[in-house]
C-alpha cells in the first residue's frame, strides 16, 4: 500500500473533486461552501505566506482557535510549509495548561482567533521563543509580536508570483514518517504528554477508518467537537476529505455559550447525513428531545414513551432486531416512525443518517435511545496514540453496547498483566499495532518506552473480543482498584452506573487500594435532594433535613445490593461502603475534569486525600457523620 502524506490526501482529492465543496463556513446569514480546488489555492497561499515570514521545515505552530475554515487551512498550510502542527484546546487555562503546552512544545509561531486571543497576551512575555503570533481575526491594534493572517495570506500571493515552485518544493521534502501534530493529552491519570502523530499516522488511519464505513461526495458533516483532538482531525475533516465529501464548522459566538448555542441552529441549517459526538453531547441532545417532548403535553408524552418502549424491544442490540415474534411491530413501528420520530429527527436537519460517538464509554441506553428514534449513535473506540480510530460499530455491521469491529490494516490482541495475550471473552490490556500508532511522546523517552514495546501499543484501556469479532471496551486498565485480598476491578461501569441511574447523584469516584472494602467520594445533585426532602416535610437548613438527604444517598447505594432493583448489577464487594460527599462538583475549572470532559482520577484522589484516609476509620461506614452534613452546605 502507498505510504501518503496529508499532502498527497489534498493533491490526491482536488485531483478526484476539484470543484465539489469541502468546506463549509457561516460568517454571515448561511453557510458558504469553499471547492476543494479554491481550499487548496488558499493552503498554498498560506504556506507561501508562512515561508516568506521565515518559517522553517520542522518548526512547531500553535493553533489556538474556535473550529473555522481557518483551523482547517491553517492546519494544511502549517504542514505545507513543511512545519508541524501543535492543536491547543480552547478549554485549556492559560496559566497553568496552555503555557506548559507552548513552552514544552517549543513552538515558534502562535495561530489563535481573537476570542482566544486575551489568554495568549497574557503570558507572551513568559513566551521567548514565539517569534510570531498570527491573529486570525482582524484587531483594531496589534502589539509587539502579532500580525493579522490576512497580512501572511497577502504577503504569500506576492512570494508565489516571484517563487511558483516554493511551496511544491517545501513539500517534496516531507514524507510520511515527518512529523505533522505535537497532539498532547488531556491527562486523566498524570501531566499532559505530547504525542507526536505523523504524516502516515494520519492518512493510515483514514484508510482504515474508511474499512468500516463508507461516505458518499454527497455527504455532510457539522464538526461540533473540538478540531484540536485527532478524532475530529480522522473522522471529520481528512476521511471527509479523501472521500470528496464536505465538512461544516459551527458558527463562532462572540461568546462560549453563544457558540454552543448555535450547534442545533447550524445542524437544522447544514443538514449533515453524519455526525460526530461524545456522551456529554449525546446526553444533552436526548434531554433536549425529551423535554421538547414534554412540553408538547401529556398525551404526546405518554405516545412517545410508548413508542419507544415498543421501539426498544424490537430493536435489541441492533444486529438481532425484529427477529421472532418482534417482527410483528414493524408496521406499527412505521407508523409511530412517521407520526413522531421523523419530527424529532427534523431538529438534526432531517437528513442524519447516524452518529459515530468516541471520546468515552457511551452508555448502552443512550445507544438504544438514538437508535430507537432512526438515528444510530454507533460507537467507536480509540485514542489519541492511535491518531485515534480503532474499531467503530457502523449502520452495516453492528452490536449495541460493544465499541465495534475492528478496523483492517491493524493487529489488536487481549493481555494479562505479564503481556499473555489472551482468548476471546477474558478481560486483559488492549494492545495493538499498525501504521496509526504515533511515533512515541515528544521529549518524553519514559513514557514512550512504557507505552511502545516492540511496535505494539500499550493503550492502558482493559477490554475483551467476542467470536464475532467485536470489542467490548469496560475501562482503564491501568486505573484497577485492588481489594485487600489483591483482587482488581475497574470502577468506572459502577461509577457511571450511579451516576446515570439516580438523579440524586452527579459525580462519583470509587477508590479502594489494597483496602478492606471499597469506599466513594460523591457529588450529590443538590436541588433534587432538596425537592426530596421538602417533600418529607423537612427543612433543608435542618439536621432532620440534611441526615434525610444522606440517607437518600444511601439508599441509592443500595438499590446495587441485595434486593434493589439493580441487585446482581456489581459484585457487592465491589460497592462502596463507606461514602465522603463532596460540596464541590468536579470541574475543569478546579483541574479535576480533563478538557474531554473527563475525571481526572489522581487529581481528585490527591485533593480528597484526607477524607479518603478518614473513610477507613472507625464509624465512617455511617453516611451520616459531620463532614458530610457540613458539604451539604
């Protein structure tokens, strides 16, 4: 197979689909679409422009910037003047993340937005080797270092009229083992890494992607995540882009919250057949569904919730619906297909065809929902070192609640702790090798030694294959909890289970190591245990009122244990017995969530330490007890 370089997936896709859009942008009253041909004569007009400003093959560029036609050609610009892209997250805090990123990754040049662009001022000065910072929206002033893009786009139109070849030139000299990303994490377990992701990582994991699914030239996307991590690079704007098909950029707010007020306005506009999610996102839209479906009354509401139990019951796990008797619904089914789930699909544009959902563990009901009312939320697995697409379910070949099958051109085994790969259906260390796993972490030996042992990579993500070859992906390998007797087990399904099933509980952590039993740092949901106890008749500012609300906590706990209606979910030695509740919710703001909304597991064991210590003294199995009366505030 050829070993392209993203340069090659332009040249190769203007050749096939030089007048089909690819991008498509809305700065004013709709979105404009840009042509593959017009997309890459700005490319060149950039990297000249960059060039011409000094900058040399291998140099690092920031990009700090709301997702945007620029983003995308800034990124093809960088790598076409032969630099290496380092994509910043816009969540990132500037004192602390953001700087540590620009230091680390000795970046030279600064691509930000204007919105972004107060962060960057800020710590400029802690800054000596940016030479360059490149606004991408024009400024009323300019201070030291900065210039506008539109000064670099104008100053490379007038470099290529006097050099031609200059950009061809610099390109010739990239292959696909040349650096194109300094991708760092976002660090649930320790300090962001920079993972460094090559030419041939990139278009490899197009390829495979492309093994699971296909996208017709006619296709859309609206990319609502983030265009700094690697599975919006992969799965939105490159697989778009070899398969001639078009991608969409949510409109920029001049505020945070006004862009993410724009995500349903732009999907009803652009009309994508694809989109992108993770579980915050997919949570947010189903309860947007479902309160719209309340208010339009109790008999609409009662119809919908018919609907969709019968809609639940035929499709199963997707690959076995309507087998049997089920089969007898379908033409009811149709009919509540018409009447009710095609007016709901009309807010996503009424062309989506289905999701693909990555970042975390989608639960199993979100999956059944979005299948249920047509439109597929499918699954997928991977991580940024593997730039990131492992396995994905696909509308063809399907298993709700697995992460998928497995894409071609890459080998993927189960391990035990000591490297024994594993059979189907045992629990082990996901492991794999292929042309998508990065080239090691940037100025980082140890952590790429760890991670890389013979060409395979060691995901630290505990999962197993089924004979149908289908992976089932059930947490961290490396974030086990140990029991005193050295049994280990992954908290995350419990963790998630809680705080999906009780709308009394928001966050949780599970912690046991190597201790008697297991223990739970919990964020609780105030307001719902304040309806809770008004409707006991108690005062919240009461200690009848706040040992209620604990007690409530308590009783969710044991919904899992023997008798509850989740009973036989766990094992009951894997249950916390004994509960610290946090006053606080973990946040990106407090450095506990991850800016792919995350828990930061160490973070927040390391801040709660002293209260997980006091959870293994005498009486703290008794929720009841004055630290956590006083977090209740």
């Amino acid at each position: 197979m050829r070993k392209t370089t993203i340069i090659d997936l332009l040249n190769d896709s203007v050749a096939k689909f030089a007048d089909n859009p690819f991008l498509w942008e809305k700065t004013g009253d709709k979105f404009e679409p840009a042509s593959y041909k017009e997309t890459k004569k700005q490319v060149h007009e950039l990297a000249a422009g960059l060039i011409d400003s000094g900058v040399k093959t291998g140099d690092k560029i920031a990009l700090l910037s709301e997702g945007r036609n620029a983003w995308i050609i800034g990124e093809l610009g960088i790598l076409h003047a032969g630099a290496i892209n380092v994509p910043l997250s816009i969540k990132l805090e500037e004192s602390n993340d953001l700087i540590f990123r620009l230091i680390h990754s000795e970046a030279k040049y600064v691509f930000v937005s204007g919105g972004q662009l107060k962060k960057i001022r800020s710590i400029s000065d802690s800054l000596p080797l940016v030479e360059k910072i490149i606004i991408l929206d024009e400024q009323k002033e300019y201070e030291g270092k900065e210039l506008p893009l539109t000064e670099i786009v104008k100053r490379g139109k007038e470099y290529l009229k006097a050099n031609p070849t200059s950009v061809t030139e610099r390109t010739a000299a990239i292959g696909p083992d040349s650096l194109a990303n300094i991708s760092y994490t976002s660090g649930t377990t320790a300090d962001p890494k920079g993972i460094m992701l090559t030419h041939r990582n990139y278009t490899a994991n197009v390829e495979q992607a492309l093994t699971l699914m296909s996208i017709p030239t006619t296709y859309r996307t609206l990319i609502v995540l983030p265009l700094d991590h690697c599975f919006a690079h992969v799965a939105g704007f490159y697989s778009f882009m070899a398969s001639g098909a078009s991608v969409g950029t949510v409109q920029t707010g001049k505020t945070g919250m006004e862009t993410l007020k724009n995500i349903p306005l732009n999907i009803k506009e652009l009309k994508p057949n694809l989109l992108l999610s993770v579980p915050a996102l997919a949570k947010n839209f189903r309860k947007n569904i479902e309160a719209n479906i309340h208010a339009k009354g109790a008999f609409t509401e009662k119809l919908f919730n018919t609907a969709m139990k019968m809609s639940y019951s035929y499709n199963k796990e997707g690959y076995n619906k309507g087998e049997g008797w089920q089969i007898l619904k379908k033409p009811v089914l149709a009919l509540f297909d018409k009447i009710l789930f095609s007016k709901v699909r009309e807010a996503f544009g009424g062309r989506l065809d289905f999701f693909i959902g990555g970042g975390a563990l989608l639960d199993i009901d979100l999956q059944r929902f979005f299948y249920a009312i047509g439109i597929p939320m499918m699954q997928g697995y991977g991580l940024s070192e593997a730039t990131p697409i492992i396995s994905s379910n696909s509308l063809k070949r399907h298993k709700l609640g697995s992460s998928g099958h497995l894409v071609k051109y890459m080998d993927l085994k189960i391990c035990d702790s000591d490297g024994k790969e594993l059979p189907n259906y045992e629990k082990g260390e996901i492991v794999i090798r292929g042309e998508n796993v990065m080239a090691g972490y940037y100025k980082n030996e140890k952590a790429t030694v760890e991670s890389l042992k013979d060409g395979w990579l060691h995901t630290g993500d505990m999962g197993y294959m089924d004979n149908d070859g289908f992976l089932y992906v059930v947490g961290r390998f490396k974030s086990l909890l140990i029991s005193s007797d050295g049994e280990k087990y992954s908290p995350e399904g419990i963790e998630e289970s809680l705080a999906d099933n009780s709308k009394f509980i928001d966050q949780v952590i599970l912690y046991n190591n190597q201790n008697p039993y297991t223990s739970a740092l919990i964020v609780p949901n105030k307001e719902a245990l304040k309806n809770h106890v008004k409707k006991s008749g108690a005062d919240w500012d009461s200690t009848e009122g706040k040992t209620g609300a604990l007690n409530k906590l308590q009783a969710e706990i044991n919904e899992y244990r023997k008798g509850g209606k989740f009973e036989g979910a766990f094992p009951e030695r894997w249950l916390p017995v004994a509960v610290a509740v946090i006053g606080e919710p973990f946040t990106e703001q407090n450095g506990l969530v991850n800016s792919t909304m995350k828990i930061v597991r160490g973070k927040v064991e390391k801040r709660y330490e002293d209260r997980l210590r006091k959870l293994y003294e005498t009486g703290a199995k008794d929720i009841v007890n004055e630290e956590n009366l006083q977090a209740l505030g």
